[in-house]
C-alpha cells in the first residue's frame, strides 16, 4: 500500500497539508497509509530543511510549501 | 507609477460616495483605498520575484554554499544575506537550524542565518516599498542584513555549542555526509504556475492583515493630529528607541499588519528609526519563535541570542535616527 507522510512540527501550513491529503485521498478513492510526523528528531531522519514536506513512500515530493489537492492527486497517480 | 490608484481613489471616495475631500471620514477612506490597492499590488511582486528566485537557490544550494566555500570570515555575511531572501515561516526554523548545524555550518554561521531570516522578508520588504519608499526600504534591508551578519559573529565567539539541547549535541556528534537532494529538475515554464500560486498565496494568507493594519492606520491618519506622537515621542528623547523595541519583543505581528501602523506614527512625528526598530522587535523577535527553539537550545542560550538581537536592534534604531 502507498505510504504517505506529512513531516511538520504542527504549523498551519503542516495541517492544511495534511488535509489536503486526506481531501485528495477521498476524491481518488485510493488507500494509503498516511502518517504526520511532528516529532523533530523523527523529521530530522529525513534530511529536512523546510517544512512542510509530503514524502510519498519514502521519497521527498514536496517540501517548503502546501501541496495542493490536484498536486497531490497527480503525484499519486504515477 | 502609483498614480492611478491615487486618481480611482479620489474618484470613487470623493465623486462616487460624495464624501468630501475637508473631512476626516473623507481623507481616512481615501487613505484606506489607495494604500490596500498599492500594497497588494506590491505585495505580489515583490513575492513573486522572490518565488522566482527561490526557485534557483533553494535553501539546500545555500547551505551546500556556505558549506563547501572558503569564505573567510564572510560566511557570516553570506548566510545573513540568504536569511533574507529565503521566505521565513516560523515552523521551519528548528529544522533548518538543526539541518544547518548538522551539515557542518558554525553555530555563528547558522545564527546569522537565523536571525535576518525573519527580521528582512518579503512581506516586509513589499510593506516598506509602498509604504516609505525605495529609500527607507533598502536603509531597512541593509540594516537587517549587517545586524544578522555582525550579530551571527559576536554570537559565534561566546562557544554555545554546550547550550544546546541534549539531542541536537548528538547529532553533532556524529556528522554524518548527507545525502543529494532528491527532486525532479523542472523547466523554468513547468515552475511558473507552482510560483505564482505560491505568490498568491501568501498573499491570500496576509490579507487579512494588510486590511486590518490599512484600517487602523487610515483611521490614525484622518483622526490623529499632526505631530501628535513627534511631542511625546520626538526624537529627541533618546529612551525612545530601547522602550519601543523592549516592548515590540515580545509582541508578535505579522509584519503586513504593523508597518501601515508605524506608518501612521511615522507621518505624525515618530522619527524612523525608532519605527523600523519597532517593527524589527516585532517581526524578529516573539514569544512564540523562543517557545519553538526551546526544543533545540536551552533557556541560556535563548537568553543570550535574544539579548544579542535585541541589544542590535536598539544600536540601529539610534542610527538610523542619526542618519535619516
């Protein structure tokens, strides 16, 4: 299954994000597995300097800004 | 350049709503019109030049910059100087200071970097543009870049590495080489839209503010009168300064709020000095930022990099007073 995870320590920006997740999720119909990361030292596994950031399994997509729904939808799609 | 939404502001307030040009109501309303259309129209400029040039020098190139280049002593510069053109959000300073300090960059380095990120931004940058002009606006970024760059030094010689949180220390410890950023390179066409939905962004984001802080200053403007501030707050008393930036300290506004307030003091005898180190406390320095870094640096260490910027921060108010 695709594992999606939004790394953030909690700002607006981190949860928008982590909502359009949700949003693109539901108008796809598709599944995954999706996690917010807020914990620093978790984030900092991931080699981040800006937040938020939208890792699809394992892989940075996004980072720096607030992926947008259709984004999201097409970064799922391949 | 302006002058058109001056004329659509004088048409719509004084012609449209036949609200005379003698009134209060008349020239704060006017006020209000003008100033909301210039600083949008600023506002997503100046974010979207910025957006552009992110796009080329994103903050990983930077820090591979400072990282890998014999500077000799300029490093300092340098980061306070990507400080400024990065967009500061207050969620991203603890992963970029700990990303910083773990690629390798001096703790004085990395502050320097920290400190002008959020004191020269953007918004800020667009504010002063429409607000004070050209002038001000680069007296404003200059001083921001000179302040990080000095302030990044002097903390640099106090050896704070010990003050850091436990955690961070490790890190420190094991260095580790990291990894090439992994991301699809894209044509500056592909990126155009993702940039000027960014821009409109952030626009959306501040509006909000930009109206409130356009209102309470227009209202300022048509009800204050002349010179009202200049006898209490004239330049003349030299306390002035310290007790404005004591107190914007802990306050946090954004800054598309609270340069059309200093504006408005400005205009009635505040000196701007005073005012751009007012709004410097303001947007640089928070009680919400210190509560962030917490997770990363001890209360000492908060302590004496608070103490740093704001000791700077009063240095310059006094010499722009000196100078404008």
């Amino acid at each position: 299954m695709t594992q999606i995870k939004v790394l953030g320590p909690g700002c607006p920006k981190c949860k928008t994000t982590y909502n359009n997740v949700l949003e693109a999720l539901k108008q796809t119909n598709a599944e995954a597995e999706v996690e917010k990361v807020e914990d620093i030292e978790q984030m900092m596994k991931y080699n981040v300097l800006t937040t938020p950031v939208l890792m699809i399994n394992e892989k940075i997509k996004i980072k720096g800004r607030v992926a947008q729904v259709n984004e999201i939808i097409d970064l799922l799609k391949n | 350049m302006f002058d058109w939404i001056q004329n659509f502001a004088d048409w719509l307030i004084y012609s449209v709503f036949d609200i005379g040009a003698d009134t209060h109501l008349g020239t704060a309303l006017n006020f209000f019109i003008y100033d909301t259309i210039k600083i949008l129209i600023l506002l997503f400029l100046i974010v979207f030049l910025m957006g552009i040039l992110n796009a080329y020098l994103p903050v990983e190139k930077l820090k591979d910059f400072l990282h890998r280049k014999k500077l000799y002593g300029l490093e300092y510069f340098f980061a306070s100087v990507f400080g400024a053109i990065t967009p500061f959000c207050s969620c991203s300073s603890v992963p970029l200071f700990i990303g910083f300090v773990q690629g390798g960059i001096p703790l004085g380095v990395t502050f320097s970097f920290l400190i002008t990120s959020p004191l020269v931004n953007e918004v800020a940058i667009a504010m002063f543009i429409g607000m004070f002009g050209l002038k001000a606006t680069l007296i404003y970024v200059g001083s921001g870049i000179l302040l990080g760059t000095i302030g990044g030094w002097i903390l640099g010689k106090f050896n704070l590495e010990e003050w850091l949180s436990e955690w961070v220390k490790k890190i420190l410890g094991s260095k580790m080489e990291q990894d090439g950023i992994d991301q699809e390179k894209q044509s500056f066409r592909q990126r155009l839209p993702e940039i000027t939905q960014g821009a409109l962004d952030i626009v959306k984001g501040v509006l909000i503010y930009v109206i409130i802080g356009i209102a309470i200053g227009a209202a300022m403007h048509g009800y204050v009168p002349e010179n009202f501030f200049g006898e209490y707050l004239g330049g003349g008393q030299w306390w002035t300064v310290p007790v404005a930036v004591i107190f914007a300290v802990p306050m946090y506004a954004n800054a598309a709020g609270i340069v059309p307030v200093i504006e408005v003091f400005v205009a009635k005898g505040v000196p701007l000095g005073t005012a751009i180190a007012f709004m410097m406390a303001t947007v640089g320095l928070s009680i919400p930022e210190a509560t962030l870094l917490k997770k990363v640096m001890s209360m000492r260490l908060i302590g004496t990099y608070f103490g740093v910027v704001t000791l700077f921060i009063i240095l310059s108010g006094f010499l722009f007073n000196m100078l404008l």
